[in-house]
C-alpha cells in the first residue's frame, strides 16, 4: 500500500504544479476583430495580444497560453539598425505585407516579431527561447488541429510555411 501512495502523492503534486502554471498563463486574443485591451499596455497592430492581469506587477514577465503560430517567412537579412526599423519599432515593408496577409485571413491574428529597440514590445518564446528572428505569422489556435487547417490554407500563397508552437511575453518594464 506504501507504493500506491506514494504514487498517488507523485501524481497529485505533478497535477497541483500543472494547474499552478497554467494560472500563470493569460490567454491570446487571437482574433483580430476582438484583440485584448489593458490600461497599462497598447498592443501594437502587429502584436498579438494575450490577457494580463487587472493589476500588473513593475518588471514582472507575463505568459500568454501556449498557442500554435503558422509561421510565413522569417527575415534573415533584417538590419535592426539599418532600413529595417524604417517605421521606429516596425518595418514599413514588412507591415505593408502583415496587412495584406490579414485580409486573407480575417478570423485570425496576423502578427510579426520585429528585433527592433522597444522595451514595452510583445516578444515570442518557443521551447523555452526567445525568438531572436523577425517573422511573419499567423495564430493557428490552441490545438494542433486547428493550427494545421491555418497551416493548409496559408501554403497556398507560402509554401515555405511552419507550425511553431510558442507563447507571447510581456515584461512590463518600469524604471
């Protein structure tokens, strides 16, 4: 009977620290026409927003929900402090594009990581890392399913297309 409970006790806290993380996870708003709002951070058109708590804490990093992400291109040849930060935080070419691939796609995010210098900015985590290439995506939803129906119909225009499995991050930064 030792066994069993202890077995039980394994299993009780491995359940109790899922749920304790997943409390700490906000959900992205990954429709378009219904993004997440917050009086202390303005999503920028090309961020997909997630939930934050009523109350942000200064310097604290805030999760979205892990979502899946059809990634269209990746900008290798990005230059943060050359041309590729034309429009400040954001590249106008590549906004130019992100609103376009939007009107295909109406019920779902379009978003783009810029590595341009902005402290308040959203950035993306995949396998624990943060994504340090500028991308072009699409949110794909919370299951795999769904993410790869996206995926389908986006390599129609980008055959090069990818599911990524990721989460947003926000680091609410007060000096």
């Amino acid at each position: 009977m030792t066994i069993y409970l202890r077995f039980a006790v394994i299993i009780f806290l491995f359940v109790l620290a899922s749920s304790i993380q997943a409390q700490n996870t906000y959900p992205v708003c990954g429709n378009p026409r219904q993004p997440c709002q917050h009086k202390d951070k303005e999503f920028a058109p090309y961020e997909l927003s997630f939930r934050l708590p009523a109350r942000l804490r200064k310097n604290t990093d805030y999760k979205s929900a892990p979502f899946y992400a059809v990634v269209l291109k990746t900008f290798k040849d990005f230059e943060p402090g050359g041309d590729g930060c034309d429009g400040g935080e954001f590249s106008t070419a590549i906004e130019t594009q992100r609103k376009e691939v939007q009107k295909l796609f109406p019920n779902a995010k379009v978003f783009a990581s810029y590595q341009c210098p902005d402290m308040g900015a959203v950035e993306y985590v995949s396998g624990g890392k943060t994504l340090n290439d500028t991308f072009l995506a699409i949110y794909g939803g919370t299951t795999q399913v769904e993410a790869q129906q996206v995926l389908e119909k986006a390599r129609a225009r980008y055959p090069g297309a990818t599911l990524k499995r990721m989460q947003a991050l926000y680091d609410w930064i007060v000096q």
